[in-house]
C-alpha cells in the first residue's frame, strides 16, 4: 500500500466518524420516542349498557380524557355473557389510551438519570469525534516519533470515549424502561422506593393537570428500534475509530468478537450465581413477589443468615468438612498408590483393572442406596459418618486414580530410576522424589474429591438418620420440604454451602489443567 | 520407559491393593446386592423376599412408561453429552487464547462445577417459574420483554430446560478436558502446518482435533456415565410430571421403587441401565481407540 | 462372605468400628417424625419455643428411654424408610400417612401392645376407626387437617361476582367472569394434580359428584361413571384456561403462594392457610366455603390424617425386653399426647387434634377451631386402611396427570382398577 493510499483510506475514516456524529446529531432530533400510554382502563362487572351505573362509569373516562386533548382516545369494549342459570351479565370496559412523541433533546433536559445518561453518552461521541480531528491534524503536521505518539493516545482516548458511550446506550434502555414501565398502582400501594424516579418521569411526560391514574406503561417499540439504530451508529464511529487506531478492522472484530463471547459466556454462568445471592437476602414476600417490582432487594435481609445459622447449618456445615476431608484422605491413601502402580509399573491386568474402576462408576447412588445401605448394616456403619467417608472416597476412586496416573506420568521417571538403582525402594522413590513433584496435581486431586464429598446428597440422605450427622446438602432439604419451600433461606444456606467449594475450585484452576493433562493420553 | 524398577512380580498388585478392596467392599458388595434384589421378590413396603427369576425384568419392561422412559433417556444423554461437548469445545478454545482476564474467566467458567446439584436445579427451578421466576423478573425490569413469559408452558419444553441444566453444569468438565489437551500440543506442530500453507481450519482440522481426541474420549465416556445416572436436576424440577413423560430412567426407577413401591422392578430396571450403560461406553471406547490407532 | 469382607476392612485400614454397645439398661427408641414446616425441626430437636425441645424434656421425665428422633422431610421419608425395612432397619416409632401396607406385610405391632388404655379412649373414635384392619387397631392418629374453598373476596367482587361457587356450573361461570374481567391476570381455580397430592384433586372432584375410591360396601371402585366425570371436569377447568397454568408442577403450595398474593382467586387449602399467607406476607381479604360439588351431589370437606404406628423389634426380644419395649413406647406416646405438648405440636403448624382432651385448650388459642373441628366431622377421608390405597393413589395420580396431555380418563381408570383388584 502506497503511503498515499493509507492517507485516503485515512479519510475516509475519518469521514465515517463525522457521518456517524451527523446521524446520532439527526436521530436525536427526530421525535421518536413514542408512548402509547393507557392513562385509564377500567372495567365494570355487572353493568348493562345504558344502564345508571354505565352512564355513571362513562362520565369518569370521558372526565379522564380531557387534559390530554386531541391525543387521547376512549375505547369501549362490552362483553355479554351467559352464565349456567340463564342470566345474561354484562362488564363494559373503559380504556382511554394516549399517543404522543417525545425527541432526544427534550429528553436530555428533562432531569431524568435516564435523560443524564443520554447526554453523557452523546458528549461522548462528540468528544470522541474531537479528539479524532485532534489527533488527525497533529498526525499530518509532524511527521516526527513523539507526535506519533501523542496522536496514538488521543486515538486512544477517542476509541475509549466511543466505547463509553455504546455501552451507555443499552444502560439508557435499561434505565428508561425502569422510569416508565410500571404500574401506577404499584407506586400507590409499598414502592415507596421507585416513586421519586415515577414522578419524575410522570412529570416529564404529563403536565400537572392530567393525570394518568390507572396505568403508566413503556416506551413503545418505535422507541427501542431507534436506540439500537443509535447503537449501530455509535458502533460505527467506534469502528471508524478503531479503523484510524490500528487498520486491522478484521482484527479488531474478532478481537471483540471474543470478549463478547468472553462475556456471555460470564454473565450466562454467573446468572444463577447472582439469584442466589439477591434472593438469598430478600424478604419472602419479595421472593415471592407476582408482580415483579423488583431486581434487587428493596431492603437486604441479612438477618436470613443468621435465622439459617440458628437452624442447625453450622453443624452441618461442619460436618460436611469432616465427610469431606475423611473421604479425600481414605481416597487419596488408596488412590495415590494405585495411580503410581498405573503409571510407573508394567503388568498383567493393567486394562482388566481400568475396567474395573470405570465400571465401579456405572451404577448411580441412587441405584445403589438399597446395596449401600444394606453393607453399612452389616459393617455397622449405619447412621455414622465414617460410612459417608468411605463411600465418598470410594466413589472418588475412578476420577482420583485417572488424575493422580495423569499427574505421575507427565513427570520423568529419571530421577526416581537413579534412586532405585541407588537402592532406594520403590516406597521410598515415591515418597521423596515424585510425591513433592507432582504436589500441585496431588493438590488438584485432594480438592476434586474434597468438592464431589462435599456435594454428595442421595446417599447421605439415606445412610444419616440424626439431625446432627446430617451433612449441609442434606440439612438445607429443610427449607425446600414438600410443604413449603422457603426461597429465601434455601438460597442463603445454598450460598454457605456453595461459597467454600467455589473458593477451594478457585484456588486449584490454575493446576486443574495441568493435572488433567495427559490423565486422558490413552487408557 | 518410564516405568520404575518391579522387585517381584506380585509388586504391582500390592500397590493396587488397597484401591481395589476399597472399591470392591463399598461399590461392588452393593451392586451384587442390587444383582441378587433384581432377581429377587421385594414387598410394597421393603421385605426382602424370594427369588423370582426374571419376573422383575418383565415387569420393568412391560411397564407403560418404559418405552417414553426410553426415549427420554437418550435425548438427554445425547442431547446433554453431545451440547455440553460442543459448547466445551468452543469454550476451551476460547480460554485457549491469549485474552485479557483470562484467569478470572477461567475461575469463573468453573463455578458450575463446584456446586451440588440440588444446589443448581433449585436454582434454575426458581428461575423459570412462569409467576415469580427471576429470569422473568429480570427481563421484564429490564424490559427486554413485556409480559411474563412462561417458560415451562409443555413439559416438552419442560425437559429442554432439564436438559439444559444438565448442560450448563457438565459443560466445565468437558472445557477443562479439553483445555488439558489443549495445552499439551506442541506449537512446534502448528508452525509445521503454517510452513505447509495449512489454513486456520485446516489446522484444526488436523492439528488440533486428532491430538485432542483422547481427552475427548475420556470425557465423553465420564459424561456418559455421569449423565445418564444424574438424578437430583429431573427430581427438583418436574418429578417426571406429568406422568412419567419428562423422566428418565435414572428417575423413573426411584420414582417406582420409592413412590410406587415396586422395589423389584425398580431394580431390575437398574441392572437394564448397568447393562446399556456397560454397552454403549465398551463400544464408545473400543471404537475410539481404534481410531486413534489409525 | 459379609463378615469376611467386614474383616478385611477392619485389617485393611486399622479404623475401629465404632463399636455398638449392646447394654440392656436404657432402651433406646428410633423415631421417624416428619417434617411438617418449618417449625417442626425445631420443636421435636432444636431450640423450642420456649428454649427447651420435645426430645430433651422426653429424655429428662424418662431417663431411662433413649430418644434417636429425626426429623424427615416428606419428599424423602419414603425413601428412608423403604429403604430401612429392606435392611430390617426399620423404626421403632414412624409417623406417617399410611399403615395399611406394613399391617399387611405383618411389620406392625398392634396398637393394643403398646398404647395405655386411656390415652387409647382419648383418640375421637372416627379417627381410629380408619386405622382398624379386621377389628385390629394398627396405629393412632397423630393431627388431621380439613380442605374448604378458600376465595378471594375483593377479586371476586370487582369481578361482579357476589357468593363463593356452591356448584360446579356456578363454579365454571365464576372462572369466566374472572377471565372476563382480569384477562388471564388472575388465574381463577388454583389447581393441584402434582405427584404429590394430586390424589387429593382426585378427592375433591369425585366426591363432589358422589364418586370416590370406592363403594358401598367398602371395595374398590376408581372407574366409575362418576369418577369419569369428575377427572372430565378438573381437566375441562384446565383446558379451558381456569387454572393455574402447569398443575402437574405447581403443588398446592404453589397454589397457596399465589393465592395469598393475589394472583389466583379461589384455592382449596387446608385450615392452617391463614397462618400460611400470613406467614407469606399476603395482604388479601378472603372468605372460607364449602368445596363446590356437582348438581345433585353433597358437598363434603376432605380430611386428611397421618398416624404413628410402632414396628416390631428388629431383632428377636425375650419377653421381658419386648415388654420393656412396649412401655417405652407407650411412655412415648403418653408423653406426646400430654396436654401441654400436643397442644403445642398441634397449634405450632395449625392443625387439628385427634383427642378429645386437647380440644378445648385448642379452641382457646384459636377460636376459628370450632368451626373447622365441624367441618372435619363431617369430612371424608381417604381409604388408607386398604392396603392398595398407594396404587391407587399413584394411579389416580398418572390417570389425571396423563389426562392432562389428552390422555383418555375412562381407559386409564379402567387400568387401573383392574391392575387393584387383580
């Protein structure tokens, strides 16, 4: 490419850039956000057309259409119906319904957050913009090093500028929908919170004399169309941006592209994480709530942790870790051998064992509850923990061998070779040489089966009759019983059992690869 | 080799000794009592009485609910092993790459498996109710949508959401299996297909996915397994209401011994899942294995 | 083969098993309660009401019986115990809501072992009279509770509707009227054919059109006519769009949530519902009535009873401990029906008593009490001295759910009445 060319290409960026600020300057200028407001809707059981009560309930709406003039609109609707004894019953409906238009500009002056937000997002692109010419100018008239430099760093704080304001305008939407669309009702009756924000919009939309009584609803779609075509265009002027930045544009797509991905994918698995913890600390009115008033608790309970710590949750909390840790203990004792048997040894009956670990895995807890429950008689383990261990850690075995063989083999046997020639024994080369090499995948291992104990629930169901035995999957059951399911508690004590697990999981990520590693190479 | 010096012969066996009494006391003792109770008479209330031959068996199968029991099954082990594999492969590849937040992402991406699965399926079972379900409060406060929405309007969609479940919480397991095969490859590998002019799917196509291939078969047959006996998601969320159609074998055999107290059947249907499950993952590893021969 | 492998672990990893102490002195009861609410745990284990537990002052007035008392959630109860009998592990007290099945199966001790004569003359006699298999008294009722209409009255009124239905055609032209009115709003019928309860939807609809679980002289008889029309009209409410929308998921707590916010406009609840709404913050005016029943049919509440039943020992007693045994039992029992406890356990969750002696102090706290302890006497129950009352119950439950996706009623009746009386 010719240095001519890239100065045109340059241009016509750069007019990109101008081109996108004209339109957003065009489409906030168009009055486009309508509302199509039901400002009275009102039916009447019981009501024969013509009737006193009719004539009556038509006054009401006609009254309530006047302050809005030539925009509103009454609609009658009349429902006759029979019922099983013959009578014949009538319900009139009322609806007066209110279509006006509002711009971009008005709404910025309207003091609304929502309208604040649009401006800041608008300031944003013509900053931006700005800066573009800045740095453009300066780029042409220096040919030197450091003016590269600063220009590279306006750029820079441009394509930051536009991308302020593109994720400005879904939180615009959010906002805008939060200020309009809702029931008046609602603000009549508890949502003492959110009525500052419904006045305001009220006020915005509805002089002082008209009064939308009954209902009070959403931007109209009209409207949202036109916020996504002012995010496609502020999505171009970061694209022009971007394009005068770095000239790479399929670069920077798939570069974005990828956080996009990056990011669904966090908000997609963090979703049930993030109603666990809101409606861990709601009332349980407002987990229950039918009305949908509310993302966040209006008021967070977090006296429902201390109401689930009085019913007996740090006892199975406790005894939870202590399943947890036996089980990891008995399952690395017996595993770590058979891993270091798998991985360093040559032997008959190599594949007829691994068969038998994989079949160990194929019958489910549940299927086996009579079995277990049957052996734990005859070794009196009934009711005990210590049965729940050695369950755990033998239902632990097929996946602690397969990581801890995995782990053994991606380590050299050199070492542990020279030793034996040395005279070492086999224990000792397992003890001193490979055990402190292979500690992170040892420590993944430990963990896996520590976390798969820890939420282990049919079994522990069966095998544990006392209330104090019971392990935290097991004791939270109190809150979902078959009569009432208390959300609130539940999820307050779910996050108390989740929260350590997901700690240990965090601590052991960066080794699980690793430890997983060549676990798979070949059975 | 790498394989360290044997003294005796016998020397191996000891070093798998104690895994294996583990094993055989607490896993296989119960299957063998599950054996001989498929074989055996079991009163409504529990009694263990005598041997009945196949009688348990057919009463399994000529159950109304086997066939649908059956179909559901498959499409969820099919459904969840085949999805979760599909999006963990992506996932993985993406983690793969050099991005910024990398770690935390990672961190993140395995929160699903950390949590019990009674835990997870009250979650989502939360979610989705039609009345006071959080995934219809959020969209409609955020006003992505106007009216609620039911979401569990049939109890085929019903089971999608199951199955989805089922995905979302197998899903880290397979991305790090995958990760693990990732990060073993030797670039050295990927600079040799660019000096041959490989493309980017080229690449994958013969770089990537054959050396990633015995990761890949060890999950699935792990997945397989896990999926087809998981229980507590289908329990919380439907029951297998109505009547059966949203349950699978896994369900309707606790469903039948515990509810309908029909232990025998319920057990014989156990030992059918042994058997299909023994089958299926033979022929998954077999195959497989040939191929990587290949 | 057992106690080899039970060797084997003991060499293998040197733990010692915890060894059980066989010592006669104090007999030691293993009690299965379940779990009624959310203060059930707490008044049998935790820290009670007044800071004590019912197993601590047990342990103390008895300090010669031993308490293991748990407290089981209903979704696993059959399961535990199902479980524990197929490894004669079974309990030594279990409260539950059926019996006929482990009298039959011989696992029971009669009532008369155990139970002091006059905590036995306490009992209302209808009560025990469902717990006697051929003149044998199998358990002893532990509460009961009775289901009446329950409806909105605000909802009911704005909608131009005056009275509670009485009918089902009355019933129907309330359901329309509220569609008319709310537009789908409001769900009009809240609806329960969960597994479940769903056999009590059963109850309600059958014997609102003078069917039921059987005849006259007591036999079977789930495929008749009237049956038929019943499970015809609850599934005709649902398709007609009068219900809540997934009554195969949705419990009758589901029901009662949404009842108590205002979301469905008639349920039929138990008499604990007021405390239930209050308990869910439901701020809604609301009347009792009768459950609606068909033209020419009586409306009848439905009652519903759990027992406890005592299970023989699990190992061979001689005579002195098996006697020792039964007044351990007994003493339990007495302790539990005492005044002062089972009034508290009764009006703890809100139920109804079983003994006369409670009665009284019940009606003091709660005077709505009277009027439900009447509904109860006029209520029918479930047949649960039959042992085949749980096919039958699962089977109603699969017949109505399976109806629900278009299956055919009649046919699915037919089935299973022939599989009960094979």
């Amino acid at each position: 490419m010719t240095k001519k060319q890239k100065i045109r290409n340059k241009h016509r960026w750069l007019l990109l850039v101008f081109l996108s600020l004209l339109l957003s300057i065009i489409l906030l200028s168009l009055p486009v956000y309508s509302f199509r407001q039901i400002v009275y809707s009102k039916r009447h059981a019981n009501t024969p057309v013509d009737s006193e009560k009719y004539i009556e309930a038509k006054a009401l709406a006609q009254d309530a259409m006047l302050p809005f003039g030539e925009d509103a609109k009454l609609n009658e609707t009349v429902t006759h119906r029979t019922n099983s004894k013959g009578e014949t019953t009538t319900m009139v409906a009322f609806e007066v319904g209110v279509k006006f238009t509002r711009n971009g500009w008005s709404w910025m002056k309207s003091g609304l957050l929502s309208g604040h937000i649009l401006l800041i997002a608008f300031g944003s692109i013509v900053l931006a913009s700005l800066f573009a010419v800045l740095s453009y100018q300066s780029g042409q008239k220096i040919q030197d090093k450091h003016a590269y430099h600063v220009k590279d760093r306006r750029l820079l704080i441009a394509c930051v500028l536009s991308l302020i304001a593109l994720l400005l305008i879904p939180v615009f939407a959010m906002h805008a929908n939060y200020t309009f669309n809702r029931n008046i009702p609602f603000l009549l009756d508890d949502n003492a919170l959110d009525a500052p924000v419904v006045q305001q919009g009220m006020d915005f939309l509805f002089t002082q004399e008209q009064d939308p009584i009954s209902a009070f609803k959403g931007l109209s779609f009209q409207a949202t169309g036109f916020l996504w075509m002012l995010f496609a265009i502020f999505f171009l002027n970061l694209i022009g941006l971007i394009k005068l930045y770095q000239g790479e544009i399929a670069a920077a797509l798939l570069t974005g592209f990828k956080y996009v991905a990056v990011i669904v994918l966090c908000v997609v698995i963090l979703y049930p994480y993030f109603v666990m913890f809101i409606t861990g600390f709601r009332t349980p009115v407002e987990a229950n709530d039918m009305r949908f008033r509310y993302i966040f608790p209006t008021k967070w309970i977090w006296s429902n942790m201390t109401d689930i710590l009085n019913r007996g949750v740090p006892q199975y909390l406790l005894n939870s870790a202590v399943l947890s840790a036996g089980a990891t203990l008995i399952a690395m004792l017996c595993g770590i051998p058979a891993a270091y048997a798998m991985a360093r040894m040559d032997f008959k009956g190599k594949k007829a064992y691994l068969g038998f670990v994989i079949m160990s895995q194929m019958f489910a807890p549940v299927v086996l509850l009579v079995g277990i429950s049957q052996l734990m008689t005859t070794l009196k383990l009934n009711n005990t923990i210590l049965g729940l261990i050695f369950i755990n850690a033998a239902f632990n075995q097929a996946f602690a061998i397969w990581l801890l063989r995995g782990t053994f083999i991606s380590i050299s046997s050199e070492m542990e070779q020279a030793a034996c020639i040395d005279g070492t024994s086999t224990v000792g080369a397992l003890l001193r040489i490979l055990l402190p090499m292979a500690a992170p995948g040892i420590v993944t291992t430990l963990i896996f089966v520590f976390i798969n104990s820890w939420n282990e629930y049919t079994i522990s169901t069966v095998l544990i009759a006392t209330p104090t035995k019971k392990p935290i999957t097991v004791g939270i059951t109190q809150f979902s019983s078959f009569n009432m399911i208390e959300w609130h508690y539940l999820f307050a004590a779910a996050l108390l059992a989740t929260l350590p697990v997901i700690v240990l999981f965090m601590l052991i990520e960066k080794h699980l690869v690793s430890g997983l590693t060549s676990g798979g190479v070949k059975g | 080799m790498n394989s360290v010096f044997v003294r005796h012969k016998w020397e191996p066996y000891l070093w798998l000794l104690p895994s294996i009494l583990l094993m055989l006391i607490f896993i296989v003792f119960p299957i063998a009592i599950v054996f001989k109770l498929s074989f055996s008479h079991i009163s409504p209330a529990g009694v263990v009485g005598d041997f009945v031959g196949f009688g348990n068996f057919q009463k399994a199968i000529n159950d109304p609910a086997f066939k649908q029991v059956m179909i559901n099954t498959f499409i969820w082990v099919v459904s969840v092993v085949g999805f979760s594999t599909l999006i963990g492969f992506g996932v993985a590849v993406l983690l793969n790459q050099k991005l910024f937040g990398r770690k935390i992402v990672r961190s993140i991406v395995v929160f699903p498996w950390a949590t019990s699965l009674v835990i997870q399926a009250s979650i989502w079972n939360y979610i989705i109710k039609y009345e006071y379900g959080n995934l219809n409060n959020v969209l409609l406060n955020l006003g992505i949508i106007k009216n609620a929405i039911n979401w569990r309007v049939s109890y085929q969609i019903e089971f999608m959401w199951e199955c989805w479940v089922g995905i979302f919480v197998t899903i880290p397991f397979v991305t790090f299996c995958i990760l693990a095969g990732l990060q073993s490859i030797d670039s050295a590998y990927y600079e040799a297909a660019t000096v041959d002019g490989a493309g980017a799917w080229q690449k994958f196509r013969h770089v990537t996915f054959p050396l990633v291939q015995p990761s890949l078969t060890v999950s699935t047959i792990l997945n397989i397994i896990y999926v087809f006996n998981s229980f507590p998601i289908i329990y919380t969320i439907t029951k297998g209401a109505p009547a059966n159609k949203t349950d699978t074998m896994i369900t309707l055999l606790y469903m039948r011994a515990f509810y309908d107290r029909q232990k025998g059947p319920a057990t014989a249907l156990s030992v059918i899942g042994f058997v299909v499950l023994c089958i299926v993952s033979g022929i998954y590893m077999v195959s497989s294995l040939r191929k990587e021969e290949h | 083969m057992k106690r080899l492998l039970a060797l084997l672990l003991a060499a293998l990893l040197m733990v010692s098993v915890i060894s059980v102490s066989t010592a006669a002195e104090p007999v030691t009861l293993d009690v299965i309660i379940c779990d009624y609410g959310p203060n059930t745990q707490n008044w049998f284990l935790g820290n009670g009401m007044d800071g004590s537990n019912f197993v601590k002052k047990f342990e103390e007035a008895n300090p010669d019986i031993k308490l293991n008392l748990e407290v089981i959630s209903w979704n696993d109860v059959h399961t535990v115990v199902s479980t524990r009998i197929s490894n004669n592990m079974a309990p030594d007290i279990l409260n539950i809501d059926t019996f006929a099945q482990y009298a039959t199966e011989d696992l029971l001790i009669p009532v008369s072992d155990y139970c002091p004569e006059e905590l036995f003359d306490d009992f209302f006699p209808s009560f025990i009279e469902q717990s006697v298999i051929d003149g044998v008294c199998w358990a002893v009722p532990d509460l009961a509770s009775a289901r009446a209409l329950y409806y909105n009255i605000d909802l009911l009124t704005e909608a131009g509707v005056e009275n509670p239905p009485e009918t089902w055609a009355e019933l129907e032209d309330v359901c329309q009227a509220i569609i008319d009115f709310y537009g789908g709003e409001v769900y009009p019928w809240g609806m329960d054919l969960t597994t479940d309860e769903g056999q009590a939807a059963f109850a309600y609809y059958a014997w609102g059109n003078n069917g039921g679980f059987v005849d006259e002289e007591g036999n079977w008889n789930v495929n008749r006519k009237e049956n038929v029309e019943a499970v015809e009209f609850a599934i005709g409410l649902y398709n007609k769009g009068y219900t809540n929308p997934n009554p195969a998921t949705q419990t009758r707590y589901d029901n009662q949530d949404m009842f108590a916010s205002g979301k469905t406009a008639m349920v039929i609840a138990p008499q604990n519902m007021p405390t239930y709404i209050k308990d869910k913050g439901g701020d809604i005016n609301f009347g009792v009535a009768d459950i609606p029943h068909n033209e020419g049919a009586t409306s009848g509440s439905v009652g519903v009873m759990d027992r406890i039943m005592a299970f023989k020992p699990r190992t061979e007693l001689n005579e002195e401990q098996t006697k020792a045994r039964n007044e351990a039992i007994g003493k339990f029992l007495t302790f539990f029906y005492e005044k002062e406890n089972y009034v508290g356990w009764v009006s703890m969750e809100d139920f109804l008593p079983a003994v006369n002696s409670a009665v009284a102090a019940l009606v003091e706290i709660n005077p709505d009490f009277e009027a439900w302890l009447a509904v109860l006497g006029n209520a029918r129950f479930y047949p649960t001295a039959k042992p085949e009352w749980n096919d039958v119950k699962q089977g109603v439950i699969a017949v109505q759910q399976e109806a629900l996706v278009g299956g055919d009623i009649q046919a699915g009746l037919d089935a299973l009445q022939e599989k009960i009386t094979k």
